[in-house]
C-alpha cells in the first residue's frame, strides 16, 4: 500500500475496464470506514438517474469497483 495511488494506462475502452474488473474480488485499496464513505457518495449521486437507470450493469460495476478504491476512466465515460 505504500505505493499508492498507482495509474495503469490500457489503451482501449474495452481493455481498460477488463483491467479493472480481473483484479481478484478480494483486492480491495480501501478500509471499511472508506468503504462507507464511498457507499453513501455513491448512494447519494445515483439518487439523481431514473431507477431503472440505477440497475445498468455498467453502474452496479463501476459502483463495486469504486467501494474497492479502483477507478477508471475512458473517452466514453460521461
């Protein structure tokens, strides 16, 4: 961990966030007061996309991704 934060460059929207989600589920860059913090970021800002639109699996991914401290971020992010 004293190595962190750390970028990794993919150099494709597809490689980037295959990248992210083959790191073992147990890796995790965050402890659990983080990990609450981020939750209630993450619950406050999807109160504000339709509901349907909090069930995209590309929302519950990137969501499970971020509680663990790992973020991505390509072109075709909004």
């Amino acid at each position: 961990m004293k190595l962190l934060p750390m970028i990794v460059f993919a150099f494709s929207r597809a490689g980037c966030l295959e990248l992210a989600e083959s790191l073992e589920p147990q890796i995790s860059f965050t402890d659990g007061f983080t990990k609450g913090l981020i939750m209630k970021f993450i619950k406050q800002k999807l109160q504000r996309l339709d509901e349907k639109d909090r069930e995209l699996p590309q929302i519950k991914s990137l969501s499970a991704l971020l509680v663990r401290g790992i973020g991505v971020h390509h072109a075709g992010l909004l």
